[in-house]
C-alpha cells in the first residue's frame, strides 16, 4: 500500500510510461489510503488558481513548474471513478457558477455525437447528429471543475447528461437513480438504454413519460429514435412529425428530414416487393421470366414463382425458358434442386398436362369451389402430376386433410424446399389436433438444418414464424419473442414485405402476451399505417389495440379500437370478441355488442380455418359466458360451466384450453363475490384446484384487471368478504390487498392456507410475517407407503465463468454420517444430473446463485454448472414442468429470486409452483436477495424440525420472528412456502 501511494506523486507528474500509468489507475481506484494525499495536491492546486485569480493580471502569481505539470497531467488522465468523490470535497474551495459551459456539452464542436435528446437545458442545444466510423469513441474526460459546479449547483440531472454525452452510461446510471420519478427522468432513462442498444426499453420509457406530459418533444424524439431501431419505420416517423410540429431551431428541420426518409425508405420497399410480385404473378400466368436483379434482391419469392411458372407450363419451349432461374436460384440455395426439377418437366406429356396446368391456374387465383379443387386433385393424382399435386394439396385449408400423402410427395422430391414444407405442414395439423408440443418438437428439430449461411431463408423464417406461433400457443412469451424476431431477421433480409407486415403484428400479440403493452401498441398502430387501403387486414391489430388498451384500464380507448374495426365490416374475430366480453361489465359497453358477439362467434364457429388450436372451442364458449353474466346470470353461469366441461379433457396439451378454464373460473368468482355468495365463491377457489371446501382457516384471493375479490374463512367457520372495481393501474405488489378486518378475522388461525390464483400467486408480503400462512397450490398428494429417507443436496457449482458470479461458501453438512444423504457438487451439479438425482429424493436442497433474465426464461432461474454438451447451466421452471417426483420432497430453493415467477392471468411460471405441480409437497424460496453468509444458519433449522413432523408453515412464521429480533434481517420476510 505504502508502494502504491508513493507511485502517485510521480503518476501525477506524468512521469510513469503510458502501460504504467494504466496499470496505476487500475489499482488507484480501490486505494482508499491515498485518498488524503489526493486531496492534499489536489487543495495546493486550487490554492494556486485562487492566488491567480485574486492576483488580478498585473500582479502575475509564479506557479511552481511541478504543479503546472501536475495540473496538466491530472485534468487529463484521473479516472472518472474518482471525478464524482473528489467533486463533493471541492466543494467547499470553489464557488458555484453556471452550467450552461460549452465544454462541459462539449458545445465547442460542430457536431453531436448522441442521436437521443436530453433534457437538460444545457445538454439539448441542437448541432447536426455525426456518426463515428470508428463504431464509437472510448468515454471522454469530464473536467473536474466542471463537475464540482455541477455538484455545488446540486445538478445531478446535470451531471447524468454530462456523463451520458460522453458516452459513459454506467456513470450516467448512477446518478439518474438519484432522481426522483417525472417525465423528465423518463426521457432521459429511455435515452441511457438508446445508448446502451435497448430500444424495448426506451420505448416503455419514452411512453411514460408521454402518458403524463403529452408534448414532452425529447421524449418524443426519443421514441421516434427507439422505434426507428426496432424498425418499425412509419411509427417513427410519425413520432418525429409531432417533433418537427414544435418549430425548434434546429430540431424541427431534423426531425422533418427524419420523417421523410423513413417513409421513403418504406415505400421504396413495399413498391418494390409489389412490383416483384406483380411480375412473379405474370410470369406464372406465362409471361416474362423474372431478371437476374430481381432473383437476387427477392430470393424467396423468385423460388415460390418458379416451382409455381413450372406447374402452370403447358410447352417444352416454357419449361426451357425458365433454366437461367433455376440455374441463379440453385446457385442461392445449393444444389441442382431446381434443374432437376426442370428436366423432370421437359419429359412429361403436355397434351395431357396443358388442362391441368390450366386448372391449376384458376385454383391460384381464387377461382375454384371447393368441390372442383377436389376434383383437380382427384385428376392431378389419377394422372400422376405430383409436382402440380404438391402444389394443389397447399390450397386444402385443414392441414390434417392428405397429411401423410402431402409428406410422401414433398419427401419424393428430394428438394429440401420442401421436405422443410412437409415439416411446416405437419406441425399445423399437430396444432389443429391440439398436439401443441409434438408441433414444438417437429419445428425445433426441422429448424437444425437452417445454417448461418442463408440457404432456404424463405422456408427457415416460415418455419421459425411457426415456431413462435406454437410457442405463443404454449404461452411461452419469452422463446416466442426471440423466435419471431429471428424470422423478422431473415425476412428483413430475403426484403419478404409481407412476412415482415405479418411478423409485426403476431409480435404484436407475442408482446401482448408477454404484458409490454408499450411494445404491442408499437407494432399493431405500425401494422395498420403499412396497409391504410386494406381495412380488412387492421381486424387482428384494431382487436389487439383494444385489448392494449384495455389492459391498462382505458376502458374508452378500448371501445375507440373496436369502433374503428367494425367500420370495416367485418364480424368480429376471436380476438375482437374477447375485449367485447371484457368490456361487458364496463362503463364502455355497447347495446350492439349482444348482436355483434352473436353473429361474430357464429361466424367463427362456421369457418375451421379460424380455429387455430383445439382449445379455441371451450375458448369461444367462455367468452359467450364472461359476457352473457353480465347480462343475464343464470345463462351465462351455465355457458362459464359448458367451458370448465369442454376444456377438461384437452387440459393437457392445450393452454388455450387451460386458459378456457381458468378465465371461466375468474367470471364466476367475481360474479360470486359481487352478489356476496361467498359460501359459492369459496367453494370455487377450492374446487379449481381440486381442493375440499376449507372448514376454517383459509383465505381466496383473486384479481382479474380493475376488480378484486377476496373471502376469508377464520378459526371459527365464519365466512367474510370483500369485492372492489377502484383499480386504476396493474397489479404490482399485493401488500395492502388483503382488508385489515381480513387480517384480523385470520389472527386466532394456528396457520392460514392461501389459494391465490393469478396474478397473486407467488407475490410476497400479501399477509403479514407475523402470521402462518402458505400458498396452497395443489391438494395434498395420496396417502402411499413411505418412501425412505433420501435427502439430495447441490452445492458448489461450477457457475459459468462468462456469468462473473462471486463464488458461494462452501457447503458442509451438519452431520457428516448421516447415510440418508447425496451429494451433487461441482461439475457434477448439471441441470440434467440435477433432475434425474431428484426422482426419488424426499428432500432437495439446491445451493445456488438465482438470476432473473427475462431473455433466457419467464421466472427466475438457478446456475448450475454447465452441461459437457452444449454447455446448458439453467435450470428453469420449464425444465421442471413435466417431471415427477415420486419422492414427494420438501424442497429448498437456497438461491436469489428462487421465488420470483412471472405472473400471467391463466397463470403463475416460476420454480415453486413448476415443483408443486412436479409432486413436491412443499418449497421454500425466496424472491429477493439472500445473504450467503446467513443461508444456511436460517434455513438448516426450518429443515430440521420439518423433517420432524412440525407443519412447515409453522415453522417457517417462527423462523422468520426470530430472525427479525436477533439479526433484523429483513430479506427473510420474502421468504414464502408453496405447498
């Protein structure tokens, strides 16, 4: 340390070489015994300038040449760790001046080198935006003076916007987090996650703070800027047309040409995949073949064109016209593909082709019943045209239908194009069997032979479209997400217009689901700006919108979206009937809507291409119920109930069917619990989980947008309730929910079982620490013969080096000879070892760091250590779904965030409930922070006397009061046990 501190004098004086000198200000940061020599040079510095300064320029004050030197050095090359320490204590040696230097917005150069606008008023003076070739400059230096006046001035704004200029968004973080909530901090965070390549983010942000300052013009521009980089083009636009509104200097002219390139950029697209399209279509029709430009901008649909130019071909001479594309386009994709196919062409008799071709023509165009489309195929087979065949099979809407002969055909080929089709094929019949994840496996292991190399882009971005569609079925948000934007990649990049136009509005949804109504209202209010001429395609984005709005309780917003989609004429889709059922018991209900959900579901019902999945049937059949309770009870009571019937049998491989059954359950609560029934609306919190009515003791919970129900059974048998609408916002935390008169009916309960159901479920804090209480998830299981003793404990994980986790103390059992116990350390502990050691264990302990990746998996998850294949290290709630653990273990979840679960309105996803729901019969976890010095001495103890007969929830409510008293320690009141 002594060497350290004596290497300042001469780091300051600028005498250390440049590797040095780096290699100090490393270690300089943590040298916490040189701070007072610091402040000692860095005091004679500012003695000097004041001398100077008093000094006046005729009496000149001689500087000592080392401080000069030290001056020069130290401006230049402090680390700007040290700026924000040593600015508090210049404080007190330095008046306050203005913020508005032009060094400190770097104002003395021509350009701006941040896109995002700020709102500092000395940061937001306007120069034209330049763009490093580089990729980006390292952070510059802030001055220290600059910084203390900042400082003095109590500016942190100020002093986030300087760092951010610079581009130092870590140190603009920190003081961001200092500022109390407004629209202003807003656009400013939204431009920090610009910086830092996030523009979900800052778009999430930008909208805030225009809910509350409408006009905020940098939010504004920044959300033009976010939605510029998630490419949605004509949003931005218009964002930026609302900027170049306010006439600001500079701004304004900026934004204009902004708004205007972006439209022309996307309408040089979209006319140049029309134009394509257009010539695709003639040349099927017989017309010119398509130019070798136009294969290379448009290779996948210059490839549906040929196979479709080949089918419709009625002579030699045109199958030979179309070689030089097949030649360019096998050059795309590899192999000889294509010329095999032609030369298959050439040899086929035309005199007996000719009709069919022509036939085929006219099932292109729309213009064939569905009897004589049958009785093409019929013919096509009858005369063994397979290539005109495969192609007529596509035009037959249910998947299911020639399934295995459709296969066989594509197979025949040879042609990937197609075997990658068959697959396509296939995973939508398993879809419409409601086999949702026999889909999902067919997809993810068709989707293998889609390399970086681009070959078969068109058919690899529809089979990663469906992917996310059965993701989205299986109410996976987070992997249906990442799915969709790869296709949108790849359609972006093959310039497929319409996939992309579709792409955005099924992310749309895929954002809906996943509850960034932000990101949702962003793609569906794109999609509709794209196509202004079609109304009948804004029916899925004006329903979406809706049910955007609606979830954040703007119940006239809502109503406004449905209005505009049903000027188009259209009957209401499946989506669109939804929000007319949720908006049935608002203040934004229509007498029309009886009429318009009648005739929609009607329609709905009488089209099968509409029905996407099995359960959309127990689906259509709630919302006819959720809306009809609203009207007449007893109806819509007996529709909610045919629901919970017809999903029953399709509960385990549909989740629009589970859905079906848990929003029936939801109407009937509330309409319970708002008529005061709460004997009834007991019996349904019971009867949904498969639970005997609760005696005493139990308190039902649910939530369901601005309403909420809740009944409570206390020692005595005594039933009492509460049932409000006030909600104004989402659900975020739950403490407060519960009435006081609730809590205290609850006091004389030796423990309190609660059945939450979503989205409280797995919330903490929702009854107070001092009293027993659980979440009841599942009945308890069946009576059998004891298992014996087999405790499994992971610890001391091999964490992934690239995660950067601290290593956990080292686990050691209480009782070295205890021969009921195993162990999993190391890099043994893999999450496939993990799972399988888990089968038969009574008692699972996992010791490991928790991670919240809202990228990686809904939930949290736990770090285990990497696989040897492939390297997997998570283990999530997903992982554990589907397992059974016949030991019926106690389980601990000894990590960060065990608890943390991502809250749905079907349902809860985090590791408890996946456990309960895998046969454990209860878990401990937390969903916040642990300390890892304080682990095990609290958990051991609760482990203990559970294995010694004493109820959990006991247990776990004495442990958390002694722990209070003696350490304080708050983190156990986030403790919660799922039984």
């Amino acid at each position: 340390m002594n060497e350290l501190c004596d290497t300042l004098e001469t780091f300051i004086d600028g005498e250390l070489a440049p590797v040095d000198a780096e290699n100090f200000r490393h270690h300089l940061t943590r040298c916490h015994a040189c701070e007072a020599r610091m402040k000692e040079l860095l005091a004679l510095e500012l003695i000097a300038d004041d001398a100077l300064h008093a000094s006046g320029d005729t009496l000149p004050f001689v500087r000592p040449p080392s401080l000069l030197k030290r001056r020069r050095t130290w401006m230049m090359v402090v680390p700007l760790a040290l700026a924000a320490g040593l600015a508090a204590w210049v404080l007190v040696t330095r008046p306050a001046s203005s913020t508005d230097s032009s060094e400190l917005w770097l104002g003395q150069t021509p350009g701006r080198t941040l896109e995002a606008r700020l709102t500092h008023p000395g940061a937001d003076r306007h120069r034209p935006y330049e763009v490093m070739r580089s990729g980006g400059d390292k952070p510059r230096a802030l001055s220290l003076r600059e910084l203390a006046k900042l400082e003095e001035a109590g500016d942190e704004r100020g002093i986030a916007s300087a760092y951010l200029l610079r581009g130092d968004p870590a140190q603009a973080g920190a003081f961001l987090d200092k500022l109390d909530a407004s629209p202003d901090l807003d656009s400013d965070r939204a431009a920090l996650a610009l910086q830092r390549g996030a523009p979900e983010e800052a778009l999430a942000l930008a909208d805030r703070a225009l809910k509350q300052r409408p006009e905020h013009v940098q939010a504004l521009w920044n959300r033009g800027l976010a939605l510029k980089a998630l490419g949605l083009s004509l949003q931005a636009a218009e964002a930026f047309d609302r900027v170049a509104a306010k006439k600001e200097p500079g701004w304004s002219d900026e934004a204009a040409q902004r708004a205007t390139e972006l439209r022309r950029q996307e309408e040089e697209q979209r006319k140049g995949w029309k134009g394509a399209k257009q010539r695709c279509d003639d040349m099927v029709l017989g017309g010119g073949v398509l130019s070798p430009a136009e294969v290379e901008r448009y290779p996948g649909l210059s490839r549906l064109c040929f196979y479709d130019a080949l089918r419709t071909a009625t002579l030699a001479e045109r199958v030979e016209s179309l070689r030089p594309l097949a030649v360019q386009l096998d050059r795309v994709d590899g192999g000889t593909h294509l010329e095999d196919a032609l030369r298959r062409a050439a040899r086929v008799d035309f005199e007996a082709r000719a009709p069919l071709a022509k036939e085929y023509v006219r099932l292109t165009r729309g213009e064939l019943a569905p009897a004589a489309r049958d009785t093409l195929i019929a013919k096509l087979r009858e005369a063994r045209q397979e290539d005109i065949l495969l192609g007529a099979l596509l035009f037959v809407s249910d998947p299911r239908q020639h399934e295995e002969e459709y296969r066989a055909l594509a197979l025949a080929t040879k042609d990937p194009w197609f075997a990658l089709l068959a697959e396509e094929r296939q995973a939508k019949a398993d879809l419409q069997r409601g086999q949702a994840p026999r889909a999902l496996t067919r997809l993810t292991v068709a989707l293998r032979t889609c390399d970086s190399e681009q070959r078969f882009s068109y058919r690899c971005l529809e089979l990663l479209r469906n992917l996310s569609l059965v993701e989205r079925q299986l109410h996976r948000p987070v992997e249906a997400r990442t799915h969709g934007l790869a296709a949108l990649a790849r359609a972006r990049g093959g310039r497929e217009w319409s996939k992309e136009f579709r792409l955005i509005q099924e992310l749309g949804q895929v954002a809906i689901f996943h509850g960034d109504l932000s990101l949702a209202r962003a793609y569906m209010e794109e999609a509709i700006l794209r196509t202004p001429e079609r109304c009948e395609d804004h029916e899925l984005p004006y329903a979406n919108l809706a049910l955007a709005y609606y979830r954040t309780f703007d119940f006239a917003g809502a109503r406004e979206q449905l209005d505009r989609a049903a000027k188009c004429g259209r009957p209401p889709s499946l989506a669109r009937a939804f929000v007319i059922a949720d908006l049935a018991h608002t203040h934004a209900r229509s007498d029309m809507d009886a009429d318009l959900l009648t005739r929609g579901l009607a329609a709905i019902r009488t089209t099968p291409a509409s029905l996407e999945a099995a359960g959309d049937g127990p689906m259509l059949r709630h919302i006819e119920g959720r809306f009809f309770v609203e009207q007449d009870r007893r109806r819509g009571q007996a529709l909610l109930r045919q629901a919970i019937t017809e999903a029953a049998p399709l509960l385990a491989s549909d989740v629009t069917a589970r859905k079906a059954r848990v929003y029936s359950y939801t109407s009937l609560i509330l309409d319970a619990a708002h008529h005061g029934e709460l004997e009834k609306a007991l019996a349904l919190f019971a009867e949904e989980r498969s639970l005997a009515l609760p005696e005493r003791c139990a308190l039902g919970v649910t939530v369901d947008d601005e309403r909420t129900a809740l009944v409570a059974r206390d020692a005595s048998g005594r039933l009492l309730g509460h049932y409000d609408a006030d909600r104004r916002q989402r659900l975020e935390g739950v403490e407060g929910l519960v009435p006081a008169k609730l809590v205290d009916a609850l006091r004389d309960c030796p423990s309190v079982d609660v059945l939450a159901r979503p989205p409280v479920l797995g919330k903490p804090g929702l009854l107070p620490p001092d009293l027993a209480w659980t979440y009841r998830v599942a009945p308890p299981p069946p009576a059998s013969s004891p298992h014996a003793q087999r405790r499994l404990v992971v610890a001391d994980v091999n964490a992934p080096a690239e995660l950067r986790l601290p290593s956990l103390r080292a686990w050691s059992p209480p009782d070295a000879e205890d021969s009921s116990l195993s162990t999993l350390k190391g890099a043994s502990a893999t999450p496939t070892q993990v799972l399988r050691a888990m089968h038969e264990a009574t008692e699972v302990q996992i010791h490991a760091h928790g991670v919240v990746d809202p990228h990686v998996a809904d939930g949290s998850l736990l770090v285990l250590s990497p696989e040897e294949q492939g390297g997997r290290y998570a283990l999530t709630a997903a992982d554990v779904q589907g397992q059974r653990l016949l030991g019926r273990p106690v389980v601990l979840l000894a990590a960060c965030h065990a608890a943390h679960s991502t809250t749905y309105f079907h349902e809860t996803f985090g590791l408890p409930v996946a456990f309960v729901e895998a046969g454990a019969r209860a878990v401990l976890a937390a969903t916040q922070e642990i300390p890892d010095t304080e682990a095990s001495a609290f958990f051991e103890p609760v482990l203990e006397r559970i294995r010694a007969g004493i109820p959990a929830a006991l247990v776990l409510r004495d442990a958390r009061q002694d722990w209070l008293r003696s350490r304080g320690s708050a983190w156990v009141r986030q403790v919660l046990l799922f039984e």
